[in-house]
C-alpha cells in the first residue's frame, strides 16, 4: 500500500511552483499563442522534470547530449530558419543592414550591466539573450558552459513573444510623432538570382574569416537559404523549413527543460535573468531607432529614414517588422513600412548571428 | 545578500549573484562592449559593400542607345 503513495510524500512546494511555471507557459503557448513551438514543449518539459524522482530526466539528459552540450540541435534548427528566410528585401536596399547592426547595442550594454552582478561569461550569456534568436542563445551560452541555460532560454522565448508589448512603448517614447509619420519610397530594384545564390556564401565567408567560432552558425544559416535560392532543390528547401525545423524544434523545446529543476530554476538569478533580458530587448530597440534618428541628421528632407524601422533590426522574424508596420499605420493609414522594416528584421537575423560569434571570440 | 541567501532563497540553488564593483571586469566588460559595436559595424559595412558589388556585376546590362 505505502508504494502508492510514497512518491506524493516526496513532492515538494519547489517542484509544485515549476509545475506552476510550467502550467503558465503553456497558457501563454495555447491561449495567447505566444511563441507556442517552444513555450509548449518547454511548459511540459517543465512539468515532467519536476515530479519527484521523474524518470524522464534520464531520457531528456541523453537528448541534451546529444543535441544540446553538442549544439547540434540549434545548428540543424538554423539550416530550416535560412531556408525560410528571403533576403530579397535587405538585397534590394543593402545600406538597411545598418540598423540591423545597430539593434545588437541591447546585447553589448546588457554584459556590461550583468558584469556587475555575474562572472563576465555568464553575464556574456545572458546577454545573449538580445540575440532574440533561440539558435544563437542556446549556442552560445552552452559554448560558454553556463549554468543559466534553462532561465536564459526561458527569457529570450518569452520575450520574443512580447515584442508586440515591449517595442512599441520604446519606440513611442525614443520618436517624435513627426518622425514616425516619415513615408519611405520602396526601391524598385531588381536583384539577380545569381546575387542570391552568392549571398549566402560571401557572407559565411566574410563572417567566417573575422569570427571563426559563427562559423558553424552562419554556415548552418546560410546553407538553408542557399538551399532556398539555388532553385534545383525545392523539396530539400520544403522539407528544412517545414519537417526538420519542426522535428528539431520538438526536441530543442523539451529538452532544454531539463534545466529547469526546480534547485536550478528557483533563485534570485532567474528572476535577475530575466530583468536583464528585457534590458537586452529595450536596449536593442533603442539601438535600431536611435541610429536611424543620427543618420537623419544628415540626410535631406526627403530622403529621411523613418526611426522605427530601426525597430525591426531585432532578430524576432517576422514579428517585429510586423509590429513596426502596424505603428507606421496607426500615424498614417497610408504609410507602409513593411518592406523596408521586412529587410532590417531578416539583416538582424544575420547581425544576430555576427554579434554571438564576436562574444564567443572574446571569452572562448 | 547571506540575508537572502539564507530566507528568501531556500526555494533553491545558492545564488551566484557576486554584485560588487570589480575595476578590472568593469574594464573588460566596457572593452567588449566597445568592441563589439565596433566589430558588428565594421564586418555589417563589408557586407553591405560586397551586396552593392554583387548588385552592379550581376544586374543585367542596360542597353546602349544606339542598340536597337
């Protein structure tokens, strides 16, 4: 009788607080549809690694092994994520890959305020979380073995899935009504197959040679979309941007919940990470916009830049140039923004990538 | 922070907050902070400069006027 419930006598108030973190994520995933491929799984996983003497963290560390310590999970998810994207937009006007750029300033100013409160590479690592890019946080912070992988994650999902909350009140608030109502012409040029097919390998390149720890990100990145653009293979290109990244995506979302036990989890540290995760994403946006309000200093009337482009140089693809879309329309119901804030979104997912690769440079 | 430590922060691990300021981390983090900008604006620049090349060598010839 007494082994039916000798197990309910170990359960403790920890592990019912993460099932109760884990019960919000999946809110969030199902009812408010936020980032619902990896908030679900992780929400579950959450769940599954804080019953008491849960066997399926057994399963889930031969998983991490296996594709996570290895970063080979995060890897693979990038081949999808490169065939997914179009470079079309950044190709036609190339100069907007400078906000992008601009937009990691919220990853740099982050290690410097998490340096006060932790060692430099795992403040490197939470930092990261500016990224706005899950591939490139799990790399990293694993690259530089810390020990926050689970809260690091935790904040960057989460706070992807805010943008449409966290970026407008920054943007309102570094712009002038004037300045958001800025209409800018599309560039009606015509970009060459052939500059798409050699995109993705002068990049690798370039980046490869100045940081050769993004190799294996960049590389991974830009093969899927060289995969995309070569045009002889469709059902590859299909089958990264649909089964594999959903497939990998499974396994990523469960799986890094196993560093989500209750003893790591629950700490003053999580809830640090998570303050300065959003710091990250604040600082980011501000860096986009406030490059943009400088570059119009010079520039004449007319060819002025509207700042909140500089907005959508956060790597949170396609959401963020949506939401700056949508407040160019609330200003004016006639300024459509979406090309050009559509071409800084996809050049951070790129800057993303440069950014993590020179943090893995100065503390690998 | 032992404070904390000890009655807020049973629910788990001991923390690895070490808030304080550090000269040395301080200079670093500043450098990196420095740098990096720098680093992602410098190879982003190459980048945009080797786009706007490819741009001009693959874009289709534009016909002379005298050409029929």
């Amino acid at each position: 009788m007494e082994i039916l419930y000798q197990n309910l006598l170990q359960i403790t108030w920890q592990q019912v607080v993460m099932w109760v973190i884990g019960g919000i994520l999946i809110f969030l995933a199902i009812k408010k549809e936020m980032e619902p491929t990896l908030l679900l799984p992780m929400g579950f996983g959450a769940i599954l690694v804080n019953l008491p003497l849960s066997g399926a963290k057994e399963t889930l560390s031969v998983l991490f092994d296996a594709g996570i310590a290895n970063e080979l999970f995060p890897l693979i998810l990038f081949i999808g994520i490169g065939a997914m994207i179009d470079f079309t937009p950044l190709l036609t006007n190339p100069k907007l890959m400078i906000f992008g750029a601009a937009a990691q300033f919220g990853i740099f100013f982050t290690l410097f305020i998490a340096s006060f409160f932790f060692d430099i590479k795992d403040a490197a690592s939470i930092a990261i979380i500016g990224a706005a890019d899950g591939p490139t946080s799990i790399f990293v912070a694993n690259i530089l073995g810390s020990k926050y992988l689970g809260a690091i994650m935790v904040a960057a999902y989460s706070y992807m899935a805010l943008v449409p909350i966290v970026q407008p009140p920054i943007i309102k608030l570094c712009t002038t009504k004037k300045e958001r109502c800025i209409k800018m012409h599309v560039q009606g040029n015509q970009v060459s197959k052939l500059t798409k097919i050699l995109f993705p390998i002068v990049v690798t390149i370039i980046v490869g040679l100045v940081a050769p720890d993004a190799v294996a990100l960049i590389g991974f990145l830009m093969f899927g979309n060289l995969i995309r653009e070569c045009g002889v293979l469709n059902s590859l290109s299909e089958t990264a941007q649909k089964v594999l990244a959903n497939l990998v995506t499974i396994f990523l979302g469960i799986t890094i919940s196993l560093k989500m036990v209750a003893e790591e989890f629950l700490a003053l540290d999580t809830l640090l990470i998570l303050g300065l995760g959003l710091i990250a994403f604040v600082f980011d946006t501000f860096g986009g916009v406030m490059i943009a309000k400088i570059m119009n200093i010079f520039l004449p009337e007319g060819k002025k830049i509207n700042p909140m482009i500089g907005a959508a140089g956060i790597s949170a693809f396609p959401m963020s140039a949506r939401v700056v879309n949508k407040l160019g329309l609330e200003e004016d119901n006639q300024n459509f923004l979406l090309m050009h804030s559509i071409g800084v979104n996809v050049s951070g997912q790129v800057a993303s990538v440069i950014a993590g690769g020179l943090i893995l440079n100065f503390f690998r | 922070m032992n404070f904390i430590n000890h009655t807020v922060l049973q629910a788990g691990a001991e923390t690895g907050i070490k808030f304080g300021y550090d000269a040395e981390k301080f200079l670093k983090a500043l450098s990196v902070m420095g740098m990096g900008m720098l680093g992602i604006f410098i190879i982003t620049g190459v980048i945009i400069l080797s786009v706007i090349l490819l741009n001009k060598i693959t874009s289709p010839k534009k016909r002379n006027k005298n050409t029929p």
